[in-house]
C-alpha cells in the first residue's frame, strides 16, 4: 500500500505549532544574570562592591570565631548573612538603575505603582489627554492616590476631573494626588513608591476593601498597554458618532 504523502511544511503551520506550545518563562537564575549584565552596564563597581561586601562578612565572622572560639558555628551563621548582605546592596543598585533607566519615559510612573508591594492596588490610565499626559489610580491605607504624568499644567484640569468622580463614591475618604517628574512640586521616579508609603494610614484593611468595591461602580477605565510607552506616541483619535 502507497504510503500517504507527507503535508508540505508551510509557515502558517510552523507558527500555529508555535503559538501551541507556550515559551516557558525564564528561571530565577536566569532572571538574576540577566539583571546583572543591566547592573554591570550601568553601573560597573555594583557588583565587585557586593561581592567585597560577602567576603567581608564572611572574614569578619571568621575572625569572630578565632578571637571566641566555635569558628565553625561563627562561619556558618556568616556565609548567610554575607550572602544576604551582598545581596540586598545589589538589589538595591538593580531598583536605582531601573528607575534611572525610566526617568522621562511616559509610563514610569504606572510601572513603578504596578511594583507596590503591600495592601495597594493600581487602576492604569483612568484619565488621559491626546498629548498623552496620564492619571493613574492606586488605592491603599491611605486612601485614594491619583498619580499624573505629563504635563503639570494639562494634568491639573485632568486629576481634578478624576477628583470629582472619584469623590461620588469615596465619600469622606481622603484622595491625594501626585506628580511625576523632576520639576518643583513634583516627584521624581525613584522617590514615587517611598512618597506614597509615607502617606499616613487613614483606613483599616475592612475599609480598603470597602473602598475597592465602591469605585467599581463607575465607568471602566480606559486600558493602558503596561510599562514605559514609546516616546513620539499619540493617542487614538475617538471614533466620530454615527
């Protein structure tokens, strides 16, 4: 019996087998040596000074245990905390050089509100302009914090806009808002998420949630694409009525 030509290999074919198989996210070691070659290209001396960092602690703990005794006990606490040491002055060069990399691009502002850590939650874009200056939404023990990007003058009339409507349904609940950017009264990028944890805690976690579920009653926000926006973008034109 004839065997059954084989179907030709085609793109399409190629690529519906690719999208089949989803690509599998890249490990944590991997995300750490990606972050690292960032590191070492902006800033060099990062990461020899977390390396002098462990060994430091490590020949401290060393010296520990000759000078009392149990170097064994003393090396073995050490190695972790030498580790750890060095590892969190790397992280933080890592979270400096980020916020450098995303100073001036719009959107800095909304990536950095998406990294909160603790009781927060971040509404991108629920205000914005064709010059593309943008009020993001982030709801916390604070209350409600309105974070602009662009233009101070535009952004004015735009978070007061949001004020209004946010203030239908938060009631007495108090709403700050913030400006990103280097010039006076304004934030700078890498201040942003240490401004808004110094904001002073108004609410319970009950009353978060209570917060939360309110402004769900008003109209969806418009959808913003996540992370820095390209410079030079404008925004879509709405669609003329019919």
């Amino acid at each position: 019996m004839a065997k059954k030509p084989k179907e030709p290999q085609t793109p399409q074919a190629g690529a519906a087998r690719g999208a089949g198989g989803a690509e599998k996210p890249p490990g944590r070691l991997k995300q750490i040596g990606m972050v690292a070659k960032v590191v070492h290209k902006q800033s060099p001396r990062s990461i020899p000074i977390a390396v002098l960092i462990f060994v430091a602690v490590v020949a401290l703990s060393v010296g520990g245990g000759f000078l009392f005794g149990g170097w064994l006990y003393w090396l073995t606490l050490g190695i972790p905390v030498a580790f750890l040491a060095g590892f969190v002055f790397f992280t933080r060069s890592a979270q400096k050089i980020q916020y450098k990399m995303l100073d001036g691009q719009l959107g800095a502002g909304m990536a950095v509100l998406e990294n909160m850590r603790g009781d927060w939650s971040v509404e991108p874009g629920v205000a914005a302009n064709r010059q593309m200056d943008i009020v993001h939404r982030a709801v916390g023990r604070p209350g409600v914090v309105l974070v602009g990007e662009g233009d101070p003058g535009r952004l004015r009339g735009l978070i007061a806009g949001e004020k209004k409507r946010v203030a239908r349904v938060a009631y007495n609940t108090p709403i700050y808002d913030v400006r990103v950017g280097n010039g006076e009264s304004q934030v700078a990028i890498g201040d942003l998420q240490r401004h808004l944890v110094k904001l002073p805690r108004n609410l319970n976690k009950a009353e978060v949630a209570e917060l939360r579920y309110r402004l769900k009653a008003l109209p969806a926000a418009m959808q913003m694409p996540k992370g820095p926006l390209p410079r030079g973008v404008k925004m879509p034109k709405s669609p003329k009525a019919r």
